[in-house]
C-alpha cells in the first residue's frame, strides 16, 4: 500500500513546496538577495582556503582539491536541506504555537508537511556555488575515473546528503523536548557540521569519533571524499554511506514519531 501511495506522495510534496517558492517569488528582490548572498559567502570559504593552501602545499597531506570537494559536499548537502526541506527548521515554532494540530488532522504524513512547510531561497545559491566547488574539486583530484567511479560517486554523494538531511531532522526534532520558538539545538549541530569542511583527521582522536561515528558528520563529506582519492586510510568507510544514510534516517524518523507522541499542543 505505502509503495502505491509514494508517487502521489511525492507529487503532493513538489506541489507543496512549489506554492511557498511561489510565495517566495513574490518578493524578487528578496530572491536574488538571498541567492547572492549565499554565492558570494561560499565563494568567500574558498578564497579564505586559497589563501592557505598558498602558504602551506597540503594539510595533513591533503590537497587543495581534496579539501575544496569536502566543501563541496557540504555546501551541496546544505543547499538540498534549505531548498528542499527547510520546514524542518520551523519545527520548534510550530510546536511552540501548535501548530502541527493543522498537520495531524490532515492526510499525508506530518513529517513531510513538517520539511516541505518552507522553502529556503539561500539553498539554491548553495546549490550553484556547490556545484561550481564539486567541478573545481573533480578536476583538480587525483582521482581514477572509470563507470564504476562514477556509479559509486553518485550513490556515495546522494547518500551523503541524505546523512545531513537525517541528522538535521533529529536535531530538530529535539524541540519536542527542549521548549521554544527556535532551533537552538537544531544550530548548534550545524555548526558541529561545519567542522567536516576540513578532514576529520585533522581533529584529536576524541573528536574524531564523535564526528565520525556518534554524530557521522563525517559521512556528509570526508568519507565519501576519501572513496574516490583513496587519501586518509580506511577509505572503505565511505562505502558504508548508504547504510549509514538508512541508519541515520531511520533513528531520525522513529524520534520524530516518539516526539510526536508527546506534542501537547500549544502551551508545550
């Protein structure tokens, strides 16, 4: 029944975020704002990361390029979550307000009305200027290409962002426990995910095993990275991507549907 239902699902969540970009569209100004805005602070990290690597010839014994296709990676997994999913940003405001009892009366997952319930203009500006650092960083990678490659880049890439979609549910989802209109918590791992622009193996052992297993932030660029360029031992873990990308979305969705058991409408 629920693999019948997943055309008409999907379609019904386009439909839902095609109505708040154009909403969003509305404001044109506001539009190329945001998407600039977004170009030009990406664009800013990679002439911050020039300037080191036009000091030093490699960290840790990673290149230029390898280091711009982690960027790339997490920049390109940001863009899906803000252009995509951004609703799930909103989520702490709309347990606070109760405004998720419009979303439990309705028949479609809440889940979906959750994510699809906002669209984040600045995630199309990731979305460009990721690609741009994904080419650069391809190009410049001592990388062997043949089809395998390739296939295993695609399903390594869009099982990475899959990993940053899950983890930025979950720490969302915590709103159904720690009361207030904003994603504290939510911003506060995003920032943790912001350390992944640069090899894991550059932090201390401890951080090293949060980031790459408690909180697999490292699953979003380093691994996958390491797949292809064959750099910072044990670069078979990022064939574990995929599974990892289940993993983390199954933890993501059943702690969604445990918080949701506890919603209590306004006054949370």
């Amino acid at each position: 029944m629920r693999l019948r239902q997943a055309p008409r699902t999907a379609r019904l969540y386009v439909r839902l975020l095609s109505v708040h970009l154009r909403a969003a569209l509305e404001h044109e100004s506001d539009f190329w704002v945001m998407v600039g805005a977004a170009i030009v602070t990406q664009l800013t990290s990679v002439v911050f990361l020039s300037a080191i690597f036009l000091q030093v010839p490699a960290l840790e014994g990673w290149t230029f390029s390898d280091i711009v296709l982690m960027f790339a990676l997490v920049t390109l997994a940001e863009g899906v979550v803000s252009l995509f999913f951004e609703g799930m940003w909103q989520l702490p405001r709309q347990i606070n307000e109760g405004a998720l009892d419009y979303f439990l009366v309705r028949p479609y997952p809440v889940v979906l009305q959750v994510t699809s319930a906002q669209v984040g203009l600045n995630g199309l500006g990731n979305l460009l200027s990721g690609t741009g650092m994904l080419v650069l960083g391809l190009v410049g990678a001592d990388i062997d290409w043949s089809i395998g490659t390739v296939l295993v880049a695609l399903v390594v890439f869009v099982s990475a962002m899959l990993v940053k979609i899950a983890i930025s549910l979950a720490s969302n989802v915590t709103s159904f426990w720690i009361p207030g209109p904003n994603p504290l918590f939510g911003a506060a791992m995003h920032q943790v995910g912001e350390l992944l622009r640069f090899p894991l193996t550059i932090y201390p052992m401890a951080m090293r095993i949060v980031l790459g297993f408690v909180i697999p932030f490292a699953f979003v660029s380093f691994y996958p990275v390491t797949v292809l360029t064959g750099e910072g031992g044990h670069h078979w873990l990022g064939l574990l991507t995929p599974l990892v990308a289940a993993y983390c979305l199954s933890v993501a969705l059943a702690f969604f549907r445990r918080g949701l058991r506890r919603y209590e409408s306004a006054g949370h």
